[in-house]
C-alpha cells in the first residue's frame, strides 16, 4: 500500500508537472507559476481525535509558490479515483495543520487544495463543502466556519482544458477523457513522454492495471503512448501464445494426443517440442 501511494505522488511532485497543473486549472493555462518558484514542504502533519489518541494525515504533494524570498500561497493536491463524501473534513485538517504551521511566522499566506478526481463511470457527487455535511442549528450559520474541496474532475476536461497542458499531463488527461468515453479505448497520444517511469506507474495505480508498471522491465524505452498500446498488445500475444504451447504440452504430457501430434499443432519438430516441454517443466 505505502508503494502504491508512492506511485501516484511522484508523477505530480515533479515540478513541472505540478506547475502545469496549478496554471491550466486555476489560471486557465496562463504561464503564472514557473516551476522554478515552487518549493517542497512537509506533508505530515499530527492530530488527536477525541481519545485523545494522535494520529498523523499525510498529503499527497504539496508545494509553497514563492517569490524571491516571500511565499505566496502553498498549494496542495490530494488525488481520487472514488469519491469520498467526507472530503471537505480531510481538506480541512489538511488545511488546519497547514495553517498551523505558519503560526510562528511573519506572513501567513493561504492554503489552497486542489482535489484531482480520475474517476471515469461517474462524475464527483458528494458535498462539496463543510456546511453540506452538518446539521446547524437556527441562528448560528454566520459563526461556522465552512471548507469547500476543489474537485477537478480529469476524466471530464474539454479539449481546449487539455490543449492548455504543456507537461505529461497533458497525456494523462487526455487519456482518462478518452477513457470515460470508451472503457476499451487504446492509447494513440503520440506526444513524447518525458517523465516515462512516473507515467507508467501512475496510470498503473490509477486504473488498477499492472500492465502498465510492468513495461518498465522492456529493454528499450517507452516513447509515446502508441508505444505502449503496441507492447500491450505485444504481451497480450505472448500470452496467448504461451497459453496454447502449454495446452498441447499438458495434453501430451497426459497422452492424450501423441508426441508428433502436437507438434504438429505447433508446427515445430518432435524434438524442438520435446526439448520446449522438458524446459517448461513438463513430463516427456
């Protein structure tokens, strides 16, 4: 579990992903955060429930947009593939403790949580803000304080959302858009990927398909989406191939079709098959 959240936290860590991120959603694709004003900072953080028990939260990423010397906001992104009813209380401890630790310093600047939503069979439903969760009593709604999530639902950018990415995530995008519209779609993004490994694990947690992770162990590199379409396809082959050999190797193993037979079937020599079973672990 602790690889798999890992996994889905690098891709975004990476700055100019991050920065890519924060300019097409929130300022509609204008160049306003340079991936080089943004800093790291802690995404533990501690709190006791009512027990009395201390628990630690931990963000996905966050980073402090600075300038010069002076930090302007410090952005955090939580990542989803389901929605979560009660995210608007996650935000708000997130944000609490973020707040928190800016209590000793000179400026404090605002925290901002952008929840990236990669579900593709329905859109985000749940509450969006504390007070939809909460039951206040008559004449006392000015004195709650309320959080709302920032839900971005990725699986539902427009074409001209996505054309303003300028990073990998670009291809990400385009790919979870492709993929509500056709749960069978097969990647054609012929754009570059820079950041292969992150992407390849990302999506790999992200959808739940290991396929995915596991073209890092090719020999030669992954270049484009189009690239690993074909090499899926390439190992779902492999497979099918494999599966069969081990068909007429079982079913000679048990006689139940001679030794020339199935090589036959396999086109191969009764010499090639026999020295192919005994490699597999079959018994000639």
């Amino acid at each position: 579990m602790q690889q798999k959240d890992l996994s889905e936290k690098v891709l975004e860590d990476n700055n100019d992903i991050f920065a890519d991120i924060v300019n097409v959603l929130l300022f509609d694709g204008e160049d306003t955060v340079e991936e080089s004003s943004l800093v790291n900072t802690t995404v533990h953080s501690q709190y006791k429930d009512d027990s009395g028990k201390l628990h630690e939260q931990e963000r996905d990423v966050a980073k402090y947009w600075r300038k010069g010397d002076t930090d302007i906001v410090l952005y955090g992104i939580e990542n989803q593939t389901k929605v979560e009813s009660r995210m608007p209380v996650r935000i708000f401890g997130y944000e609490g403790a973020s707040y928190r630790g800016q209590h000793d310093k000179k400026t404090i600047v605002p925290v901002i949580t952008m929840v990236l939503y990669y579900g593709t069979d329905r859109k985000w439903t749940a509450p969006a803000n504390i007070k939809s969760l909460i039951n206040v009593p008559d004449g006392l709604d000015k004195y709650v304080n309320d959080v709302k999530a920032n839900v971005f639902e990725i699986a539902w950018l427009t074409n001209e959302q996505i054309s303003k990415f300028k990073s990998d995530f670009k291809i990400v995008a385009n790919f979870f858009v492709n993929k509500r519209k056709n749960k069978d779609y097969i990647p054609d993004d012929k754009t570059t990927i820079k950041h292969v490994d992150e992407i390849l694990k990302f999506l790999s947690v992200m959808t739940g398909d290991n396929r995915y992770e596991e073209l890092l162990a090719d020999k030669e590199g992954v270049s484009n989406m189009c690239d690993v379409a074909q090499r899926l396809e390439d190992r779902g082959m492999k497979k099918g191939i494999e599966k069969g050999n081990r068909m007429i190797y079982s079913l000679v193993e048990e006689k139940s079709i001679s030794m020339e037979k199935g090589a036959e079937k396999l086109e191969i020599s009764v010499e090639k098959l026999k020295d192919d079973m005994v490699k597999a672990g079959y018994n000639v």
